[in-house]
C-alpha cells in the first residue's frame, strides 16, 4: 500500500475500485498510524475497531460484488466525543459520563455510516465543549501535531489534531462559539461550521442549544464538501433543522470566483490581532482579489459586544442543560444521605472547574433580579449583531476575516485567567451568534512556522459559495497540508 | 466588586453544586472579572429590539402542516416563530426502557432508585 499518496475521500475511492488497497487495510494502516502517535498528542479517547472492521468488511463486499460504492465508502473518519455512538463510549470530555454509553447514534454519525464512513473513534474535546485550548478535558490536553508545546485550539482539538496528523482523513467537530474554526486555525486545516439548523444536531450532547453546530475537519475542501453534503438536510429528530435543500457542495467547488464580492470588516483587524496573523490574512485576501474577487470594505458595528453575548447566551443555556447530569439515569453517582446530597455531590465530583465556571456564571445570569439586566439584554444585542450580518450580505458575498486573533498559544499559558481565554474567541462567535456558517481555511505560516487560518463567513445556507471561495483558495495558494 | 461570597454561595445552590472553601473564592474574582468584563453591554441602547431566542426558525417551517406563510426565510412574529416546526401527533418507536436502564447507575427495573426523597 502506497504511504506516499495522501489519502482523501477521492484517492481512496480509487483505490477501492482499482483495488489497490482494501478497506481493512485502510483501517488496519489509521489504527497503526494512531497506535504511533496518538500517546504523545492524546488526540483519541477511545478507538472502535470492531465496528471500524464490520463496516470496512461490508465496503470490501461491495467492491467484491462489483457493487456501487456510497459516497465514503472505507474512508477513516473521528467523530468528537460529545457526539452519541451506539455502543462506543461517549464521554464529552468529562468524568460525570466516564462510563457513558449511548444507546443511540447522533444523526450525522447515522448518515456518516449510512454513506460507507468507518469510524475509527472518539476524539478528545474540552469538557462539554467548553473551552478554546482542549485544556479542560478531564482526560488530559491535546498536543498540537505541527507544534507539540502547543494547544491544537479548542473545544474540537483531538478532532483537529487527528486530522492533522494523518490520523484519520476526516473527523467530525462541534462549533458552539468557535470550536471547529479555532482548532481548524491552530492545526493548519480545513474547518466548517454549517448554517445553524443545516445540520441536525440530534444526538449531540447539548452545551448551548441555540448556537451549537456540527461540522466536519478533513485536509482539503473537496473532501470537506463530501463529508457536509453527507451529513447535511432535515432530520425530523431535530425540530431546529432546516428544511432547505442541499445543493450539490462537489459540484458548487469547481466554479470560478471571479467577480464574487467579499467583504473585510475593519473591525476584525485592530488592536490584539497579532501582526503576523495580519500579515498572512491581508495577503489571503490580496490572493482573493487576484482570483477577480472585488474587496469590499465593511462596518460591521457591534463586533466589540460580540464575546460579552455570547458567553451570557452560552453559558445561560449551558447551565439549563447540564442541569440533567444528577446521577439519576446515567453516568456518575456519587452517593448521598438524601436526594439534594446526591446531585451535589454527583456535581461536584463529576464536573470540572470550566464546567462549574460557565454553569455558575448561566445560573446567575438567570437568576431572578439579573436576568433582564444580562440575560434579556444579550438576547436584545444578539439581534443587533444578526442585523449586522444581514445588513453586510447586502452589500458582499461573502465576509473574510482572521479565525483566530494569534497562532496556536502554548499549553498552560491561559490557563490561569479564563477571561483572556475567552478572548481568543473574538472573531468567531460573531458568526456563531448570527448563525451564518464559516469555515477556517488555511492561510500560510507565521516565522515560527504555526499555521494560521483565514475566516469566511457565508450568508445563511450559503455553504456552497463559502466551500466555492475556499476551494479557489486552496488551489491558488497551496496552502493545503498533505498527512 | 459585583460578586460577593454570598452569591457565590446563591447561586450554587441554584445550581445544585457543593463548593469547595477554595472553589467559593476562586469563582467569586473570576466571576466578578467577567461580569464587569460583559458590562459593556450597557452602553447600547436596546430599547425598542426584540430579544432574540433562536436563529432562523422560519428555515425549519414544514410547508405541508404550517399557516398561511410558507417562505424559508426569517420569522415574521412571535406566533411564526413558535409555530414553526411543529410536526404530526404520530406515534414511532424509542428506546425501551430496558435500554435506558441498563445504562442507569442503580436501577431496579422498571424503576431508576434514589435516595429517599418524602419523610413519613
């Protein structure tokens, strides 16, 4: 078998049918591969070879057969592990579902299978998706595959970082504020956040329901729009999802962009944006406009507020969801003397100081006397950031921005103030707030060599001419990494 | 300071969590540094806009059981909103609940058992 040709969804599937390689000696390679590296960069959780072998011995079938394959058939792919998998334990990072295993699969893994995906297994993430580093995992931190003293960016950084590290062709993240453009930045690769509602979120262990999306990480666009349109569309499990048709993302990629406008909001590019970030943002977009994109300048007012929004909204809903974790009907107990003993102490043990933080800082926000004065009145300036997008789309395509305000920071170094943490989420929870999808693509490297991604973000549904942009992109500069 | 020990200890019992003696001091400067950090909110004039709870729910509208409206674009009023996805009364299989209590930490089929919860 070739280690030489960089597997995605395309190479593999010619693999397949000219029978090169077989599906389970494509597993049996990823498993080896993540045998190597996955003790330094942590980036599993747990593996699931059985079900990687019963579905790769059915694609082998098929090719046997002669059969048409499905749209991924045999290829690798990591799902986040707040994503439900029957029967491969589900931890969300947290030590409250240590033993957790879901008797259902999350919609998108349904559809993942269902298309000839073998999932290989879980990846690490920050507690409950709760974090901008992988830091707050209860099972330990992600290292960065490009720099191991490096964060892989957060809360999807085991997913990032087993891309990256050619440890599966795809994997699967969550974006609540940031979470799959961030590590997709930090990592050097591809990174989508679907339209909210585009993809169906049944089965997704919920943070923030109002905000939480699900998207995948791969190595190239084309790959990335395989694995959307896979997963994309209704799900009448989800009353949130959306019923508007996905276009073909495969077909969309291959147009020229000439004469697209896209919009660069001043307010993304001043103080705390790192001048090398700038640096490599200005010239992806200098790249844009010679691909016969037209530069159009934004205002795009209430950016600043963005952070302070989302961390009420988020951490509101947050606190309301993980209400559920009380040692009654799954994952930890801790026993008590009484009832209330018991869900304290279930909580107490079973939650990590982030968690705790956020569902501390959610009860408070709607706690009876605050809940106007922060709850209501984030609602209120989430409406205005919505109109700032929507105000945008009138006059551009598409938006460019930085993902991220610096490259990938050191393991430890935020740690100890959460808030400066939370600012690293500056540029992507506008998008999240307004629901608009966004991708992180990448954009070249700083002098020390750490990658750095370029944001844009589509209009609602506008995966198509986002994934379009993106895959020009990639062509014309060669920013794509090959494992 | 915004946040004292009390609310601190307020709101964790709201949230059903035993604090630590460190955990209650650690959480009331952290919390306090980021509600003054979100105060920036109240330099906006708010008045006048709706509240927004969720993002385009008129995409999520099934054209075949809802109103008059049958547009993919966003919510009209708030009836739009709370209207929009609701689906036929249809019954379908889930989980049984052998499933879900093979799961549960202590069941004693077919019930989930809890501390005592009445006083006789």
């Amino acid at each position: 078998m070739s280690r030489t040709l960089p597997w995605t969804v395309a190479t593999i599937r010619m693999a397949l049918e000219s029978r090169k390689v077989s599906a389970r000696e494509l597993a049996d390679d990823f498993f080896a591969r993540i045998a190597r590296r996955n003790p330094e960069l942590n980036a599993y959780l747990a593996l699931s070879p059985e079900l990687a072998y019963q579905q790769a011995a059915r694609v082998d079938a098929a090719v046997a057969k002669g059969e048409p394959l499905p749209p991924l058939a045999g290829v690798p792919i990591a799902v986040k592990d707040v994503l439900s998998t029957t029967g491969i334990p589900t931890t969300c990072g947290s030590k409250i579902l240590e033993n957790y295993v879901p008797p259902y699969n999350a919609t998108a893994v349904e559809r993942l299978e269902a298309a000839g995906a073998v999932i290989l297994g879980k990846t690490n993430c920050d507690e409950f998706a709760m974090g901008s580093s992988n830091e707050n995992s209860a099972y330990g931190p992600v290292r960065n595959p490009v720099a191991l003293d490096r964060v892989p960016g957060g809360s999807s950084g085991g997913s990032a970082a087993a891309v990256a590290a050619g440890l599966a062709v795809a994997a699967l993240g969550t974006d609540t504020g940031g979470s799959i453009r961030q590590p997709g930045a930090c990592c050097g690769i591809p990174a989508v956040m679907p339209t909210y509602g585009r993809v169906s979120r049944y089965g997704l262990i919920a943070f923030a329901s109002s905000l939480d999306r699900i998207g995948p990480f791969t190595t190239t666009i084309a790959d990335a729009a395989a694995v959307l349109s896979t997963i994309a569309g209704h799900d009448p499990l989800d009353s949130t999802s959306a019923r508007i048709d996905v276009p073909s993302y495969a077909h969309e990629i291959e147009k020229d962009i000439a004469g697209l406008r896209i919009g660069v909001p001043e307010d993304y590019f001043g103080a705390g944006l790192d001048p090398e970030v700038r640096e490599q943002v200005q010239s992806g977009i200098a790249l844009l406009q010679k691909l016969g994109c037209k530069r159009i300048p934004l205002k795009m007012p209430h950016t600043d507020y963005a952070i302070a929004v989302y961390y009420i909204i988020a951490t509101a809903e947050a606190s309301s969801n993980l209400a559920r974790y009380d040692g009654v009907r799954f994952g930890l107990r801790v026993p008590g003397a009484t009832l209330m003993d018991m869900y304290r102490k279930t909580r107490e043990q079973g939650f990590g100081p982030e968690v705790k933080r956020r569902i501390m800082l959610g009860t408070y926000a709607l706690s009876a006397g605050y809940y106007d004065a922060y709850y209501l009145r984030a609602q209120k300036v989430r409406a205005l950031i919505f109109q700032d997008f929507a105000d945008a789309f009138l006059k551009c395509d598409l938006i460019v921005t930085p993902t991220m305000p610096t490259p990938a920071f050191r393991l430890g170094e935020k740690t100890a103030d959460p808030l400066q943490m939370y600012l690293a989420d500056i540029y992507t929870v506008t998008g999240s707030l307004a629901g608009v999808p966004g991708i992180s693509v990448p954009c070249g490297k700083t002098s020390q060599g750490l990658p750095v991604g370029l944001q844009i973000f589509g209009s609602h549904f506008g995966e198509a001419r986002m994934l379009q942009a993106s895959s020009q992109f990639e062509k014309a500069g060669g920013f794509s990494i090959a494992p | 300071m915004k946040i004292t020990r009390d609310d601190v200890l307020r709101v964790a019992q709201l949230a059903h969590l035993e604090l630590s003696e460190t955990e209650v001091e650690m959480y009331r400067g952290q919390l306090d540094a980021i509600l003054s950090y979100v105060d920036n909110l109240n330099e906006l004039d708010v008045s006048g806009i709706e509240p927004m709870a969720q993002v385009l729910a008129g995409a999520t509208r099934d054209p075949a059981s809802a109103g008059p409206s049958t547009a993919a674009d966003a919510p009209t009023d708030a009836e739009d909103r709370e209207n929009s996805a609701l689906r036929a009364d249809v019954e379908r299989p889930m989980h049984t609940a052998e499933t879900v209590l093979k799961i549960a930490p202590d069941p004693v089929p077919p019930y989930f058992r809890v501390p005592k919860v009445i006083e006789r």
